[in-house]
C-alpha cells in the first residue's frame, strides 16, 4: 500500500499567523480630543484648554508623553498611564500657534499634535504727541497683533486720511504698521488714529502731530570763512612784525651781570 507523505507543519505557526493579523488589525494609535490625526484647536484669552491623550486598542499598560513644543511636560505620577490630560491655564495671547503632542513613550513615532489657534482682537492702544520741524519728515508707528490678522485704516481728525502718492508711504507687517509723511506742512497738523479691524473686533491708536515753525539755518559757511580770515590776519600781523618781535624776546633773554 502505498504511504502518503505530508509536509510537517509546525505547532506553533498559525498560532503567530494570528497573532500577526490580530496585531495589524488592533495596531497601537493615540487620540487627542478624539483626534487621531493632527489637528488645529481655536479658542480665545482666558478659559483654560484640556487635552485629553487616549491610548487606542492597547493591551498592555502604555506609558504616554506630553510636549509642549520641543519641550517634554513634567506629568503626575497616575497621569502618565494609557490616559494623560495636561491643561493650559488660563489662555493667553502668547500661546497662539504653539503646539502640544502626545507621544508613546516606547514608540515615539506614535505620536498626535494640536496647534493652539487663540485668537484675539488687535492690540494696539495708547497715544503719541510727536512734535517736528516743517519741512522735515516724520514716521507713524503702530506695533500691532492680532489672530486673525485685521485689515488697516488711517484716518485725520475722525475723517479717511486721502493718501497723497507723493506725500505719505504705507508700510505693513503682521505686526507693525507704519504711516510716513514726507516733508510736513503746517497743514499736517492734526490727530491721526492708525486703526485695524479684524472679526474679532478693532483696535486704535492715536498720534498728535504738531508742526513746529521752521529753524532759522546758522549760517556756518559765513562762520567758517570769518573765522579763516581772522586766522590769516592774525598770522600776517605776526608775520609783518616777526623783527620786533624777534629782538624783544631777545632782550628778555639776555642775563644781567
């Protein structure tokens, strides 16, 4: 009778099979705030944010870690586990665009970011009296910040400034904003207000500008060339009498015997 041959197959082999499938299909992910990709949050000054990590399909104990930007959190014994919540409070303007991630700590590949999105209306405020010489130039300047960015207006004494190509330059970042008059005129004089508005509201700052009379220019060239020709007098005096001058400092010289 003829003996069938079978090709022996390890015990232990589905057994890992399994294990493998069960493991791409259960694989580890982190979720922050319910996100399991990185994500943006929007808030305002003030209240405090709560970031909640959360370990997905684990089955062990997993050790997580926080980072506020290059920085790593200092986490709470019991806080560190599967579950680990930080809390940024209170809000502030300074907090805008910093991101917080969770990461495994035995897979820091693993990993879910936030980006704060604290948004704020413009800050600009407070007053300047600037006080300069007609004929000379002169540089409005707001330091200016918001989120979202806001749009710019001036305006003289409450009414829209009329920008004269030849007379003024506007200069804009996200947060300076520059108004320059060129070679002012009494005119010019006046209360300037350098305002922004975004969707979160508008901000003001208010510039008195006062044009002094123009300076009398001293005259130096005139100065320059007197002083010459007192200097060349001088010196030709003492030139002409360079003789007597010379025999007088030769009797005070001579020792009486």
């Amino acid at each position: 009778m003829a003996q069938r041959s079978s090709l022996a197959v390890p015990a232990e082999g589905p057994v890992l099979a399994v294990c493998f499938l069960l493991c791409v299909a259960t694989g580890l992910e982190l979720s922050v705030n319910n996100h399991t990709a990185d994500f943006s949050l929007s808030t305002v000054p003030g209240p405090a944010v709560s970031l909640s990590c959360l370990v997905q399909n684990h089955s062990r104990a997993e050790e997580l870690l926080w980072y506020r930007e290059d920085g790593q959190v200092g986490l709470k014994e019991g806080n560190k586990v599967n579950v680990s919540n930080v809390c940024v409070s209170p809000v502030t303007e300074s907090d805008n665009g910093v991101t917080f991630t969770c990461r495994l700590a035995r897979d820091k590949s693993v990993q879910v970011s936030v980006i704060l999105d604290v948004q704020f209306p413009p800050q600009l405020g407070g007053e300047e009296t600037l006080q300069v010489e007609e004929g000379k130039d002169v540089t409005l300047t707001c330091n200016t910040k918001s989120n979202p960015q806001g749009q710019t207006a001036w305006y003289k004494d409450n009414s829209t400034l009329t920008l004269q190509p030849n007379r003024y330059q506007l200069y804009q970042t996200s947060t300076v904003v520059q108004l320059a008059i060129q070679k002012v005129q009494k005119s010019d004089n006046g209360t300037y207000s350098c305002v922004v508005r975004s969707s979160r509201g508008e901000g003001r700052r208010h510039f008195h500008l006062l044009v002094e009379d123009k300076k009398p220019v001293f005259p130096t060239e005139a100065v320059i060339a007197g002083v010459v020709v007192v200097a060349l007098t001088v010196l030709f005096g003492i030139v002409a009498r360079k003789d007597k001058i010379f025999k007088c400092f030769k009797k005070s010289s001579e020792t009486a015997l």
